[in-house]
C-alpha cells in the first residue's frame, strides 16, 4: 500500500517569475513542492535532505547548468523533466531521452508531463 | 694550302687569316680551338699578333701554336714561348704531326666547352631549385593565409549561430515570464479591468527596464537611473516628493531587470495604498554600497494614510521578495511602520553576468 502524500515536485528555475508561476501551477494541481532552487547548488542542497518523485529543471541555470544535477536524479530514480528555450540538440547525448517541455510552456502540457513522469516512476518503483 | 690540306681531315671549322690584322678581325668576334701562327708575316709579324692575343681576356686562353722555317736556333724559341706559344711547328710541315698536334688542342677545347655546358647546366639546375623552393615556400605561405581566412570565417560563423541562438533563448524566456506575469497577475486580479490595468503597467515597467539597458548596449545601468526610470510616470505633478540617495553603482542587467520590477511593484502599491495616495506623503529612496560588494537598499513611506500589517501577502510583496532572494541572492524585509512601509533591502553585486557576454559578442 503507498502512502496518501502528494507527489513531490522539485522545481529548479533561476528566474524569479517563472519560479513562481510553475510553483503557483504546481501547488494547484494538488503537488509539494520542493524549491524553486535558483542554482545547482541550491538544488543539490535540497536533494541532500529530500526524494523528489519528479523534478522539473531549467537548463540554464546563469552561469552553469542543470546537467550534473539531472544526472544524480536519474540515478536515484526521480523523474527528470527539462524545461528550457533551447532544443534538445544542446542537452548531452545522455539525457536526450529525458523528457523536456519547450519555453513558453502551456499549463496543461506541463502538468501532463509531470503526470507522465509521475507514471514511470510508480512503474519503475518497486512495490513495498 | 700544305696547312688547309692537313687540318681539312680534322672534320673542324677553319678560318684563315692573310695577315695579322685579319687574324684579329676574325678573333674579336669568335672563339678558337687553337691559332696556327706564323711567325714571319709583312706588316705584323706573329710575335706582335701574340702579344695582342695574350693582351686581351677574351682571347688570352687561346693555345697559340708558331709556324716557322727559319729560326730554329733558341734566342727564337725563347722569344716564341715568352710570346706565348704552347708549341711550335717548323717548316715545311709534316701533315701527321701537325693534325695530330691540333687535334690535341680540339679535344681539349671541346672538352673545355662541355666542361663549361656542364658547370652551366648545373647552375641552371641549381637556379630552377632554388626558384621551385621559393614558389613552394609562397605557395605554402599562402595556403596557410587561406586556412587561416577560413578558420576565421568558420569562428565567425560560428561566433553568429551562438549569438542568434543565445537571442532565441532570450525571446523565449522573456515570452514564458510574460506568460508567468499575466498567469500571477490574473491569480491576485480576477475582475478584468484589474487585471487588464495591473497586466499592462507590469508589462510597461519591464519595457523600461529593456530599453534603457538596450540604450545602454546591455552592459551596466547604474541604480539611480534605474529608479528614476521605474519611478518617474508616477511623479507626473511633483518630482520632489521622491528623493534619490546613494553613490554610483553599476548594476548587471540581470539586477537592473529584478529591481525595475521591484521598483514598479513598490510604487505601484505608495499611490494605490501608501505614501504617494494622498497630496502630500513622500518617498526616500537611499542606498549604500559596502566594501564587501553588498549593496543595501531602502525604501521608505513617509505622510501617508497610517498603515497597518495587511492580513496576507499579495502578489506584490511576494513578488518583491522572490526578486530579491530568488533572483539575486539577497534578502527583503517589509516592515509596515505606521508613519509608512519600509522595505530594507540587500543584495551582492555580481558583474559578469550572460548578458554582458552577449554584449560583447554584439562589440566584436
């Protein structure tokens, strides 16, 4: 039997209105919320201390990226979702598979995508 | 006609002088094997044509042999030798010896010239290789002026793709907090007229801040333009009831951008609810820069309506303060004072941001 929690979203997103909006649209839909994280290190640092079900990250993170935080994620079964203006062609050949959300995003295909995501973990997550 | 007769078998070219004179007619202007010189001539005897030849560089070399009947004693071969004689031939001349003695000096001649051919055929050569190294060392040269062309043309191209790229991100990133802005401003202002006036002043304010920083090439806007940008179309009447304070700083336009924001929302809500709603309240803007690079901000109300603690936080002040923590590492604190708000305000300066990268992509 699994637990009756919500599911929870980490969101690493350094522009303050973003962060918000997908905070706002996340909390909503009826998900926790971890964050937003405005950097890698702020996003490692929450990863420290909590599981994340999924995580929804900007690639571009001012000065450095989200890729070295993705990958920690997908090692430790959470869900990665990038979210980014660029195209999958600038994300490592590692992670071209992982889903990713187009800027600007519409609600709904966000909310889809995590429900997606959501999906292959409870898939892939064996049962207690 | 006993010489001619002799030397004919030679198979070589003859030229026959009568007199001395004609002899150094005929050697002004072409080269010989050997001379066959007579000693006793009228006018020049051989003796003086030798001398001339001898005298001169271009005949000098010529193997001189005398031809002589008479003085066979040595005074004479003395003189002839010191005349510059190689060998003499007495009369009457014995065919045999005499072409067996100037074929000698043929061979030799001829040899001599092939000698030379050679010496001349191998600095031709060494000419020709020189000339081919030096074309090739040009050509190489050039080919490496071209490579260099077109590895700066292949950097340039590449430079443009990044910028249009890094541009494309842009768009789409400034079109998404567009998105965020009108989704939180529709959030906290259901009515349409609200939301339609809030939604486009917010829009107006971030416009501000965009073109002053494109006037300034998207490198640095210092604070005091930066407020009196935002906060200038709110103060149509009476300027002076906001005052700027604080030293010079240069702002990055990712600072620039958050605190045109925090500005508007500020003075947004002082003429809505505080300072700036009545004829006579004012507002002090004042900031430091410490040596830590922390800048500290302040806004501060003044003869407003007496305000109270409001019961939640709007978007407004949400808003502030995620600009400040969230977007450049810093902090807020609102305190709702009675005589007005006071925002206190910190932040770190950080001067390279990816802006100023792609302004200097613009300046190359």
């Amino acid at each position: 039997m699994t637990s009756r929690r919500s599911a929870r979203i980490l969101v690493v997103e350094d522009e303050a209105l973003i962060a918000m909006d997908l905070q706002a649209l996340l909390e909503e839909a009826g998900y926790d919320v971890l964050g937003p994280a405005n950097s890698s290190a702020a996003a490692l640092a929450i990863i420290d201390k909590e599981e994340p079900d999924v995580a929804l990250l900007d690639v571009n993170l001012g000065r450095s990226d989200a890729f070295g935080v993705a990958r920690i994620l997908t090692e430790r079964n959470t869900q990665v979702i990038f979210l980014t203006g660029h195209t999958a062609h600038k994300l490592p050949p590692a992670q071209r598979h992982l889903p990713l959300v187009s800027k600007p995003y519409l609600p709904q295909v966000l909310l889809q995508a995590v429900a997606r995501a959501l999906e292959q973990r409870q898939a892939s997550t064996p049962q207690a | 006609m006993a010489v001619w007769n002799a030397l004919e078998q030679l198979g070589q070219t003859l030229v026959v002088a009568n007199s001395g004179q004609e002899a150094l007619q005929h050697l002004l202007h072409n080269d010989f094997a050997v001379i066959l010189l007579d000693v006793n001539m009228p006018d020049m005897d051989g003796y003086e044509v030798a001398s001339y030849v001898r005298a001169r560089k271009r005949t000098r070399h010529i193997p001189i042999v005398f031809l002589t009947a008479l003085y066979r004693d040595d005074t004479h071969l003395l003189q002839a030798y010191s005349a510059g004689a190689v060998d003499m031939v007495f009369k009457p001349v014995d065919p045999l010896i005499l072409r067996s003695k100037v074929q000698v000096f043929v061979d030799l001649y001829l040899k001599q010239a092939e000698i030379a051919r050679e010496a001349e055929l191998r600095h031709r050569l060494q000419e020709e290789n020189f000339r081919v190294r030096a074309e090739k060392l040009s050509t190489e040269q050039a080919l490496r002026r071209s490579q260099e062309h077109q590895e700066a043309m292949a950097r340039a191209e590449a430079h443009q793709r990044t910028l249009i790229e890094e541009l494309n991100h842009r768009v789409k990133n400034m079109l998404t907090v567009v998105n965020a802005m009108a989704r939180q401003t529709l959030a906290s202002n259901p009515a349409p007229e609200d939301f339609s006036d809030k939604f486009v002043r917010r829009i107006d304010a971030l416009g501000r801040t965009h073109a002053l920083l494109s006037r300034e090439q998207w490198g640095t806007v210092q604070m005091a333009d930066i407020a009196r940008e935002s906060l200038e179309h709110f103060l149509v009447e009476d300027k002076k009831r906001v005052m700027l304070e604080g030293p010079p700083v240069a702002l990055d336009p990712k600072t620039a951008v958050a605190l045109g924001i925090v500005f508007h929302e500020l003075a947004t809500n002082a003429v809505k609810h505080g300072a700036l709603s009545n004829d006579s309240g004012t507002v002090s803007v004042s900031w430091t820069f410490n040596g830590d690079e922390t800048v500290e901000l302040q806004w501060q109300e003044d003869g407003g309506p007496e305000v109270r603690q409001p019961s939640r936080a709007g978007f407004g002040s949400r808003l502030i303060k995620l600009e400040l923590t969230h977007e450049l590492n810093g902090g807020a604190e609102l305190i709702y004072e009675k005589s007005g708000l006071r925002v206190a305000m910190e932040f770190p300066l950080i001067n390279a941001s990816p802006s100023a990268q792609l302004k200097q992509g613009i300046a190359q």
